[in-house]
C-alpha cells in the first residue's frame, strides 16, 4: 500500500531536492517555481504547509508537477522523504 500520509514540508523538501525553488510563502501556502532543463516548460506548484496533507490536495499537487499517475507519484515521494 501507498502511503499517503505526507506533511507540506515533507513534500516541499522533497520537491526542492529535485530542482523545484522556493518562489514565496503565501500565507501557510509555499509556491514552488520548476523549469525543466531539457523542454525549458515551466511549473507552478502551491503546497500547503499542513501537518498532513488531504488526499484530494496531493491529487492536485501531483497533477501541477505532471505525474500522470497518482500512486507512483506517492510511492515517489514516500522513497525520496
């Protein structure tokens, strides 16, 4: 089973580990800015710095940072926290 149990700064972490930057904290939302060194295509991705994280929230998450699956995208972020 997958775990889906994730705090914002766990997923923040592991996201800036990957070359996601640290734009701007709105609020208790962190706005992480990524340009892909081949495609030079640009992300947007708002995580919201709660101690879990919702489902539906990482669903978001997942699909502003382009996974085409949600579960490999868990199990990525669970391996690399």
């Amino acid at each position: 089973m997958v775990s889906r149990d994730f705090s914002g700064e766990e997923i923040v972490k592991v996201l800036q580990n990957f070359g996601y930057r640290r734009a701007r904290t709105r609020g208790d939302h962190v706005i992480l800015k990524y340009t892909h060194p081949d495609t030079e295509e640009k992300r947007t991705v708002t995580v919201p710095l709660h101690d879990r994280v919702r489902t539906g929230t990482l669903q978001n998450i997942a699909e502003q940072c382009g996974a085409n699956d949600f579960h490999p995208w868990c199990r990525w972020i669970d391996e690399h926290r």
